[in-house]
C-alpha cells in the first residue's frame, strides 16, 4: 500500500516539552514512519528556530510566540492558515485547539482534505469543573474565561473535523454532550507508556539523595503547575501527611504559573522543607524519578486519561487518585492504587495508608505494571492512529 503522507499541528515542539499532547505525538510518529511520511508543525516556544529532525521526524518550527498562552496558540494559527498552500499532506492532524486556523482555511478555499482532530481533555468540560470547590481569584476567573473562548473553537473544530479521536471514553462522552457532536464520528484512541522505558529500577537511592531528600519517604507528583491538575490539594493533604509522617518528602516535577505562588504558600505555613521543586526534566531523569516513589499522587480535577499515572503504574509503584474524568479508566481502584473523591483530607488519607504498609505498596505495584503492560501500548495506539487515517481517507487497509 503506497505511503500517506500526514502533517500534525501541535502549539508547543513536541522534542523540547514532555506533557501528555507533545509525548503521544512524538511515540505515535515516531512507529509510523515505515508506513506514513510526516511532518510535525509546532510554535516556536522553547528557542525553537530552525527545522530538527528527531527519531526521524521532521519537526517544522511555524511562528507563535514564546508568550503566554493563548496568545502563542492564537498566533500560530495565524501562521498555519497562512501557510496552507506549503503545508501539503493527504491527511492533517491537529492536537487540542492548534489547527483551527487551518482548518478555517481549508474551509474557505473549499478544500476537503481529510482533518482529524484529536482532543485530549474536553475544554468545555475543564472550564465546567474549573467552578467546583474553592473561590476564584482573578487570575484564576481571566484564565477560565480564556479557557471557555478556546473550549468554544474547540467544539466548532470537532463539528467540522472530517473524524474526531479522544483518549477515553469519559472523553468520548464529554465530546458528544459539550459539543453536540455525532458520536459516529468519534474513535477512541488511548495513549499508551513505554514499558522497556519506565520500569522498576534499583538503583533509586543515589537519586535520592541527587535530588536532596536521603532516606526519607517520597510522594511524587508530576504534571503542569495550573489548577487542572491539582496541586493545591496535594498541598493541603501534606499538612495532615507530616504531623504522621513527619519525614514524608514531596517532590514535585513540571513547571507552570502555580509554581511561586505554591512556593510562598508553603513558605507561609512552615512547609517548605517537605518539597522539592525540580521543574521539567528530562525523560531519562524522569524514569529514575518514578523509581524514588513510594507514592504516585496524582490529584488532577479534570483528566481526559492521564499519561503520567500509566508510567507511574509501569514503574511498578502504587497510584492515588482523584475520581474524575478517565482516570477510572487508566488505573484499578484497590488493586492498582486508590480513587478517593476530591479533597484534600480523603488524598492524605490514602496516601498514609500506602506510606504505612509496604506490602500493600509492593502488591499494588506488581499489579499496576501487569495492568498497563496488558493494556496500553504505543505501538498498539500508533496502529490505530493509522486505521483512523486510512479511514478518513476512505481508504481500506
């Protein structure tokens, strides 16, 4: 069968970050290429200038911005719908709301060229979620507002995408009641981990005391610093955490806006010297640091799947969880970690729970690793990404 070709729209280079949108792209393409000839167009965030090859992808640096979102993604498409007669391809992918403007070009010069649009978390159902529990402060309610102007592209995007595909069927579900899209259109497409990559290791104690936390017990967290995923609730749990377990380290990887304000808040309250904040690492630095927990906490109030619980499990260590969106989906309650609803008092107690009983750590972890290594994989997600263009195209494989 003769190669397609497939140009992929993300805001961020998917090499210089590592969240959930930049890691699927990179380990789906990068499976592909035997089969399919691809182009990844980016933003030029993170000083990226020049055209890069990686694991064989050409990675396209198209003008945004290194500014604050949305002003990067709101340029970019600019800079994707005028470049619409030089980016050609039998199929074009677009990841969140990173393509509109292509999209609203190829509407407008007519063209029916197939267009997937691959949606991660549901904006409209974030900015739905962004009004449980505490009050706003202004920063927060600008942010939201944002957030329901992008959900609103978002939603016209999925309606005039020639196939839709989401990472769960939360997601799925999500899609079909925000923006009345025909269901038929929708396919679901989990992410998968790097088991060879994210295992258990033991040589974790040099890493430990790398990152400056000795012998102590560690709870990791690792996501973007914003409310979606949050931080703040593992923040009030580690109040309760440490008058049991006074020893308990936090360490805490990725970057993002919350981080000062999370820094001074701890500061305030005499927590400090119970987290550690490393900011972004590398993915090798990354694998080493699942194998220092004793605990994966992952208190995220919105979440499409959750790449980062499927590498956790991989690496054998037992994950608690907020009940929300997918999440049920990517993890075992009891046997592969704990679900509690969210607040911050049912995290810490958990997570205690975990900290107080290795066995239970260890059985959990075995059975996490079994569970992801059974059901999500790159190369199966990879696949199916493939059927899905086909599809779009109207080919049969």
């Amino acid at each position: 069968m003769e190669k397609l070709s497939l140009a992929v729209f993300s805001t961020q280079p998917p090499h210089l970050y590592f969240g959930g949108v930049e890691r699927r792209i990179v380990e789906t393409t990068k499976r592909l290429l035997t089969q399919v000839d691809i182009g990844v167009y980016c933003g030029t965030k993170a000083g990226f200038k020049k055209t890069a090859r990686v694991h064989g992808i050409t990675i396209v640096p198209c003008f945004s911005t290194d500014a604050l979102f949305p002003l990067d993604n709101w340029f970019f498409n600019k800079t994707l719908s005028r470049a619409l007669d030089a980016i050609k391809a039998d199929v074009y992918e677009a990841h969140t709301v990173s393509g509109y403007g292509f999209l609203n070009a190829l509407k407008k010069r007519s063209i029916t060229k197939p267009f997937i649009q691959t949606i991660h978390g549901v904006l409209a159902d974030e900015y739905a979620q962004s009004f449980q529990g505490t009050s706003q402060t202004f920063r927060a309610k600008l942010a939201n507002l944002v957030m329901w102007q992008l959900s609103l592209i978002e939603g016209e995007s999925a309606r005039n995408a020639t196939l839709i595909v989401t990472v769960s069927k939360y997601s799925s579900e999500k899609i079909v009641q925000f923006y009345s899209v025909d269901k038929a259109k929708i396919r679901i497409v989990t992410n998968g981990v790097d088991t060879q990559r994210f295992r258990p290791a033991q040589d974790w104690g040099k890493i430990k005391h790398k990152i400056g936390i000795g012998n102590k017990q560690c709870v990791l967290f690792v996501g973007r610093l914003i409310p979606r995923k949050g931080i703040p609730f593992l923040v009030e749990a580690a109040k309760h955490i440490v008058k049991e377990r006074s020893e308990t380290a936090f360490v805490v990887v990725g970057s993002g806006p919350l981080k000062n304000s999370l820094i001074a808040y701890l500061e305030r309250i005499n927590l400090s010297g119970s987290f550690v904040f490393l900011g972004d690492v590398t993915e090798d630095m990354l694998a080493a640091l699942y194998n220092c927990a004793d605990v994966f906490a992952f208190p995220s109030i919105q979440e499409g799947l959750g790449i980062v619980l499927l590498e956790a499990q991989a690496t054998a260590k037992p994950v608690v969880a907020f009940d929300v969106g997918g999440v049920h989906e990517a993890m075992l309650d009891k046997e592969t970690g704990l679900l509690v609803k969210p607040d911050s008092q049912e995290l810490a107690d958990a997570i205690l729970r975990l900290l107080s009983d290795r066995s239970l750590r260890e059985r959990m972890g075995r059975k996490g690793r079994e569970f992801v290594s059974n059901n999500f994989s790159w190369d199966v997600c990879a696949q199916r990404m493939l059927q899905v263009y086909r599809e779009a195209l109207g080919v049969v494989a």
